[in-house]
C-alpha cells in the first residue's frame, strides 16, 4: 500500500512518511511500479518486513523475548542474553570505530544521528563529563546554527543530563543511540590504547546494566517502547552487515525505516560504486583514481610504483544484478527519469539511453514538530549509460538558504541529457578515435 495515513514506530519514536506525489496515495503499485514512479510508502512497508525478519532472526531470538511475561525461565535467559548479545555489539562497535583519531571518534558517534539540542547535549555531557556550559553552548551551535536554543534552556538541559542524572541506557534511549555504542567511543576517548579483550573485560557490568531494564516488570510500555527502538538498531546493524557481503558500499545504516527512503547519507561514489557491481553482474571491482606513479625518471634514482592487478569479486548474484538492470532501464522508459530515453543514441543506432534510479531529499532541523532551519537539498540521479559506463550527478545547496529552493531529481536528469553531445564522443565507438588522446 501507498497510503500514508499511518504513523510508524521507528529511530525511537513515531514518524509518518510521505509520498512524492499525493495522486499515488491511493494506490497499491507493485514494487516494480513504485520503483519506477518513485513512491516512497511501498519501500518503507517493505524494510519494516526486512527488519522484522532480522530481529526474529537475531541470535538468541532477540523478539521472543517478550512473548510471554510470565515464564519462569525468563530472568535467567535474559541474564545470558544479556551478557552474549552484549559482547556481540561491543564487538561490533570496536571494529567499526577501529583507528580512529578523538575528533572521528566524536563525528562517527554523530554521524547517524538527527541532530536535536536534548540528544547533542546527551552525546557531549556524556564524553565531556567535564566541560563547562560555555564550551557546549559552542559545540551545540556549531551543529545547529540559527535553530540552536537560548542559554537558559542550554543550562537547563545542561543540568538535567549531566553524567550523574541518568544511567547509560536511559542516555542512549534519549540520545536516539545505541548505549553501547555511546560506551564504547567513551571508552576509547579515556584508554586509546586499550584492546578489545580489555574493553571486553571491562564492561562486563555496563553489558548487564544496558539490558537490565528487562527484568523490571513494571511500567510495560515504557519498556516496550525502548525494547522496540533496541531491536531496531540491532536489527539495522545486521541487516548492514548482511548488505556489505552483497556490495551494499555505504559505511553504516541509519536504524530508521527512512533508510527505505535514501536517509543513510549516501555518497555520490558509493552510489556510483553500487551501480557498477549492477552494470558488471554482480562482479566488484575495486575503484583506483591511479595506476602507476613514477619518480626521477631517467636518472639513477629512477623508481617506479604501480598498484597490483584489481581482483574482481562476486558480491551479488549474476541474476539480480540483471533484474536491476531492467528495472532501472524501466526508470528511464516510463518512469521519473522517462525524459532520458532515446537520448543516448550511437551513429550505427545502438541504444545508450541510461538507466538510473532518481532521489530527492531535505535534511532539516525539527524542533517541537517544525521545521526550522533546512541544512541541505540533494537532487540525485544514478544511472548507467549502456554496458560499459555508470556515475551519478548530484544536484545540491547547502545551509539555511537550502530551503528556498524546490528543484527535483528531474535537475540532474536535464543535466544529463544536456551533456549528450558532450559525453557521446567517448561512449561512441565509431567516434572514440575523435577524443582528445583517443580516449
């Protein structure tokens, strides 16, 4: 179904979403169909199913957890599931902040964060127990401009989360991250040297305090709220996982069913990346910028360095990769990027037209249900032109002024078809010999 009037549990709270067009509200599409006219409520019913799944399917069964309240057997199976799914997401966030500076640290915590001045204050009084008032009135300015609160409100939360007032998992449920997570980057702040056996050893008891709201009984739904908001982001941290095996080349997934939509902060490259494992059946081939550099050539100290040959790798089955080829094409023929076809056309008459899957998006501040500052708009298309070529072209403004502007992702897709005669001598064989340096 198409219909948005339905309101969503999820990134720790309830959130409605939206289609591009209200004339597809009504509709029940396919999902070849909504691909094709991007609509945007079929996807997000179609990961909510995904990450049921991956939570149901979790080790230790982490969603049956909760079926029945009264099973004399439950403290002691929590007591264990505590402890193994507790070590298995330290460890997941030691790899995943491995080799990182203070400052990358502190960004990769925020990375996936919608940022609000109650969870940037959790975050900083969190790593920065000691910091005064004024240094995070700077630091929440800087990531909220204009929309950031006044002083008295930044002292007011500033008291009322400060690191004795809450316990690191109701820190995380207000943050919006996972508890862990928040402990981890803490942990590696005060010991950079420490290895993951340490820190393993050393959050034996955090491990049973982030889970230990599961064996209270009492006030159910407040604890069903943060169960549901746990399971999410444990579920989006295996769906990842399971996603990079198959050439998915972004660094993390928002726990948020808007990742349906687009909302993981997905780079041009990496979107152009994902599209070459469709183009190529599947087969990853590591991107190189260089091949060869060479120094003092001529000379006695002549040195050569040259990169070893690219090993292609299978990451997604021959067979999807070519059912996204025609869905995408199907883009181009009928759907949001329909402008494109038959615009790409060789002189002996073969088809270049692209296939691609556009995107359109506002990153903006919501304070108390209003949007008030809007820090970005992205317009992206991501295509491929015939079998050899792909990129993407990212149509985008950014800071406050952002939300002035209404362009689609049908910007990119003119610029596209404008720059057909510029791109055609390199994509046409017959006048591939006409190109500067003959490529």
């Amino acid at each position: 179904s198409a219909n948005p009037d339905q309101n969503f549990f999820t990134g720790g709270g309830l959130h409605r979403f939206n289609n591009f067009n209200r004339s597809d509200d009504n509709r029940n599409p396919t999902l070849r169909e909504s691909m094709q006219a991007s609509i945007n409520l079929p996807f997000v019913r179609l990961m909510r199913e995904v990450v049921n799944h991956a939570s149901v399917q979790m080790p230790g069964g982490s969603a049956r957890l909760f079926d029945d309240a009264r099973d004399p057997r439950r403290l002691e199976y929590l007591a264990r599931f505590a402890d193994r799914e507790g070590q298995v997401f330290v460890r997941r966030f030691w790899r995943k902040t491995e080799g990182r500076t203070p400052d990358e640290l502190r960004a990769l915590l925020l990375e996936g964060l919608r940022p609000t001045p109650q969870r940037l204050v959790a975050v900083f009084r969190y790593l920065e127990p000691d910091a005064s008032l004024d240094v995070l009135q700077g630091f929440v300015g800087a990531r909220l401009g204009d929309a950031a609160p006044g002083r008295d409100t930044l002292r007011r939360l500033y008291d009322q989360l400060a690191p004795s007032a809450m316990d690191l998992t109701d820190r995380g449920h207000v943050a919006g991250v996972h508890p862990l997570e928040l402990w981890v980057v803490g942990y590696r702040l005060q010991r950079p040297e420490a290895t993951l056996a340490q820190a393993l050893a050393d959050s034996h008891g955090v491990r049973q305090q982030v889970y230990g709201w599961l064996f209270n009984t009492r006030a159910r739904s407040a604890q069903d709220s943060r169960i549901q908001t746990m399971l999410e982001v444990e579920a989006f941290l295996d769906i990842h996982q399971r996603w990079v095996r198959h050439g998915y080349p972004f660094g993390q997934l928002v726990p948020s069913l808007a990742t349906a939509l687009g909302s993981s902060g997905d780079r041009p490259a990496a979107l152009a990346e994902l599209m070459g494992i469709i183009v190529n059946d599947g087969v990853r081939l590591p991107t190189r910028r260089l091949t060869d550099l060479r120094f003092a050539s001529d000379t006695p100290w002549e040195t050569a360095l040259a990169q070893p040959p690219a090993q292609p790798e299978q990451v997604m089955p021959p067979e999807v990769a070519r059912a996204l080829r025609r869905v995408l094409a199907e883009v181009v023929e009928q759907g949001t990027a329909r402008r494109l076809a038959g615009s790409f056309q060789t002189r002996d008459g073969q088809d270049l037209s692209p296939g691609g899957k556009t995107g359109t998006g506002d990153n903006r501040v919501v304070v108390q249900g209003r949007p008030v500052l809007s820090l970005n708009r992205t317009a992206t298309f991501v295509f491929n032109l015939g079998d050899r070529y792909f990129g993407s072209l990212t149509a985008y403004v950014t800071g406050p002024d952002a939300a002035r502007y209404r362009f689609t992702s049908g910007l990119p897709v003119q610029i596209l078809r404008s720059m057909g005669p510029v791109l055609m001598p390199y994509l046409d064989p017959a006048l591939e010999a006409g190109c500067p340096n003959g490529q």
